[in-house]
C-alpha cells in the first residue's frame, strides 16, 4: 500500500510492503434430522460444529520518503496465532396444502461464535544513511477475545387469494450480543508488558431487532404488480465495562417497495423502487483502537448511525441474454471511513462516520452470447456518476466523478470432457472523499480434464493479478 501525505511544503510517501505467511487447520461436521408429520408438514433440525486454528506470521517494510528523499524506513513483525469456534443449529417447521395456495414457514435458529486472537507486534526504526535505529524497538502485545451470541426467529406465510391476487406476510426477531474484548500491553524499557489503558477496552453490545412485512401480488398473463410494507423495530446498547460508559438508542422504520413487471415473448420490463438501510458494523461503534501496524490504527464512533437509500432501478431483458439497467441511488446519513493523518506521530487514524448525502446514478449492460459451439462469452459492464457531500468539520467535500467496472468471463468446451475458461477485470479510478483510488484489474485462467466417464476430474487453475492502488491524502 502506498499512502501519499501533501502539505504546505512537504510531500510524505509512505511505502508499504507487508508478507503474510499463514499456517491454518480446519475441522467441521454437521448433523440433521427431519420428520414427516402430514402428508403436508415436516419438522426438522440441524447442528454444525467447526474449529479453524491458524498460526500467522507477517513480515513487513515501511519506506518514509520526504520530498522524493528516502530518509527513513521500518521493519515491522507480527505473530498471531487464532483460534475460532463456531457453533450453528437450526429448527424449522414447514407446511404446504394440496393446491399450493397456503405455505406456511417457521425457522429458530442459534448461532455461537467464538474467536480468540494472540498477537505480538515488533517495529523497528532505521535511518537510511546510517543503517541504524533512531529510536528504540516497539513491542505491543494484543489479545482479543470476541463472542457472538445471535438467536433468531421468523414465521412466514404465503396465501393465494384468487387466481390473480396473492399476500406474503411474516414476522422476524433477533437478537446479538457481543463480548468484544480487546486488550493490548506495551513493553516498557525494563521489557515488561504494561496495560496500555487507552488502546483496552472491553465492549458488550446487545442488538434486538423486531420487524414485520406484507407484500401484496397481482398478476395477469402479461403483467405482475408488487407493493410491499416492511417495518422495523431496532433497539441496541453499547456498554463499556472499562470506561463504564453505555450507548442506548432505540427506533422505528419503514420500508415500502413497489415494482412492476411486464413480459411480451421474447422481451421482460421491469420497474422497482425501495427504501433500504445498511446498519453500521458492531466493531465500527467501539469507540476504542483497534492496533493494525505502526502507522495505521482503527477506532469505532459510538455515534454511528445506519444509512437510508432510496433505490429505483428500469430493466430490459432480451431473450434472458441481454440486459439494461437504468439505476439511481439516493442515500442519507452516508457511511464512510474517514483517513485522519497525524503529521507529528506520521499515524493514520481510519473510523467511520455519517458524512452526508450521497448519489449513484448510472447504466449496466450484461450479455451473453456463443461465438462458435464451442467458444461462449458473458459480458458484464457499469458506467455510473456518483457524488457525494460530507458535513463533517475538518473533513468538507462535495466530490463527483464517472465510474466503470468491465468484466468478461468467456469458456471454452471440447470433445474428451477438456474445458477452459478465461476471466478479465478491469475497475476504473477514482476519488471519493479525501482519498484517490487508482485502476485496478486482474486476470484469471482455467483448465478442466475428465477421465474414465467423469468419475475423475484435473482442475487447473491460476490468477493473475494487478492492482496500482493507492490512498491519497
């Protein structure tokens, strides 16, 4: 990653190369069972268990350029050894009458998650013209135990009312709660690990969520029409047992949606429109660091709230080969991560924020087509305009600009059960906020041979990849 720091004066580069050496097990097995209580119902359940255990080591350099002179430079090595639990089970009822008009839908599922994180972290600081250090080693050690909890429930039934008329509707409950602990020891002159109680922290977050939906259909031979209502019922707290502080909120939204379909032979039409919500992460609202490497760190915002979009989208489809989209986008209370740059300490501090509104407006195209018998190509691309406004002091921008992503998979089939396919990637640049993106691309090939009646298969496959980008502050 390159990070590019102007001011008044003064160019920093900062240059970094990091190598991830990982060594990892994993171990899983599920088990389940069903029952058929009517010639129209069954009951069943499921449990899955798995442990994933890794021991990783990353070896890194961090070349400081000032004004085009290289001045400076870090080593960095960090070992983690990770081990995670997980655990899932699921019980569901479902029902479906003889006509198929009344479907009915009920799930419980549980789900445990648990990650424990043990990683030291050493830097070390060189001056280029001497070769030597210019200040003492840095060592941080950062455990981090973390447990998810999430209990879920749902009911859902479907009811034919006429020929033409159908009603969806349910009802949805969940639950989270998350032990987040993150605990991190620097080491003192002596080379004895000390608390560091402004990087500690340990959070417990408990997330409920009740929603309720109905979707209406009607439908004629040529025509389908969907109205639909989702609302929902969100309620969290954010507690800190190391600052013993407490984020509580709790609040109501709606979710209309509205489509309409039309299909004439060898042509489909469609119109859709619906409110969304992205919700912000749990990690993202711990107001503590969270330690990356000696120049990058990451701190939640416990003020975070979710994002609300307005989506509208018009397609055509032309023999389920072809199709155009016409979208557009209008989002509130934006969500993005913020780059603070520290010019004394040379940190960069990343957390999120709501900056503002922001807009996406633009045209995708997706073709397939076959060249020869043998040879097929799928075509996917997207030009779109996006803007976006942030609010924020310190951090004010009102930037726009074109974006385009291409994408072209293409296979090829032979006798002998010998197949290849061949996949490109290309994603424009661009800049958004007070960061610039540079191209990035890769490319991808694969061989398949059969043998003895495809009762055995050589997979061959390889990745060629090439990214220029770069962060700009």
């Amino acid at each position: 990653m390159v990070q590019t720091i102007t001011e008044p004066g003064k160019k920093t580069v900062l240059d970094q190369l990091n190598d991830w050496f990982p060594v990892s097990n994993s171990y899983s097995g599920n088990i389940g069972i069903s029952h058929q209580l009517t010639p129209n119902s069954s009951i069943g359940t499921s449990i899955n268990y798995s442990i994933y255990k890794s021991d990783e080591e990353t070896i890194g350099r961090t070349n400081e350029f000032y004004n085009t002179s290289y001045d400076q430079y870090t080593q960095l090595n960090t070992l983690n050894f990770e081990k995670d639990k997980t655990l899932t089970g699921n019980l569901y009822y479902t029902y479906a009458s003889d006509s198929l008009d009344t479907k009915i839908d009920a799930q419980i599922n549980y789900a445990n998650y648990n990650k424990n994180s043990d990683k030291i972290t050493s830097n070390s600081y060189f001056d280029v013209s001497t070769n030597t250090m210019y200040q003492d080693e840095e060592v941080i050690k950062n455990k981090n135990p973390t447990a998810y909890h999430i209990f879920s429930t749902k009911l859902d039934i479907e009811k034919k009312i006429n020929k033409n008329i159908s009603l969806e509707t349910g009802i949805r409950y969940s639950h989270v709660n998350n032990d987040y602990n993150t605990v991190l020891k620097d080491r003192n002159t002596n080379g004895n690990f000390i608390l560091n109680i402004n990087r500690s922290n340990h959070l417990l977050y408990k997330e409920s969520i009740l929603a309720g939906y109905s979707i209406v259909n009607f439908n004629t031979p040529k025509w389908n029409f969907q109205t639909g209502l989702r609302v929902e019922y969100i309620s969290y707290n954010a507690n800190s047992k190391t600052t013993n502080t407490s984020n509580t909120d709790s609040y109501t939204s709606f979710f209309p949606s509205f489509s309409v379909n039309g299909n004439f032979d060898n042509n489909q039409y469609k119109f859709s429109y619906s409110r969304r919500i992205e919700r912000p992460r749990y990690l993202y609202l711990n107001p503590f660091f969270e330690y990356i490497d000696t120049y990058n760190i990451q701190i939640g915002n416990p003020n975070l709230t979710p994002a609300f979009t307005n989506a509208f989208e018009l397609t055509w489809i032309h023999k389920y080969k072809t199709s155009i989209s016409l979208f557009a986008n209008f989002t509130k209370d934006e969500m993005d991560q913020i780059i603070d740059y520290d010019k004394n300490t040379k940190i960069t501090t990343l957390f999120y924020d709501n900056i503002g509104v922001s807009k996406n407006i633009g045209i995708s195209f997706n073709k397939g087509f076959e060249l020869k018998k043998w040879w097929e190509i799928q075509l996917n691309t997207e030009v779109s305009y996006g803007q976006a406004e942030s609010k924020i002091i310190g951090y004010e921008f009102n930037d726009g600009g074109v974006n385009f992503y291409g994408n072209i998979n293409q296979s090829f089939t032979f006798k002998k059960g010998l197949s290849f396919t061949w996949s490109s990637f290309y994603s424009k640049n661009g800049r958004y906020g007070n960061s610039t993106f540079q191209p990035s691309y890769d490319m991808s090939f694969g061989m398949r041979k059969e043998f003895f009646n495809n009762k055995l298969q050589l997979n061959i496959s390889c990745l060629l990849y090439t990214s220029d980008a770069a962060d700009d502050l």
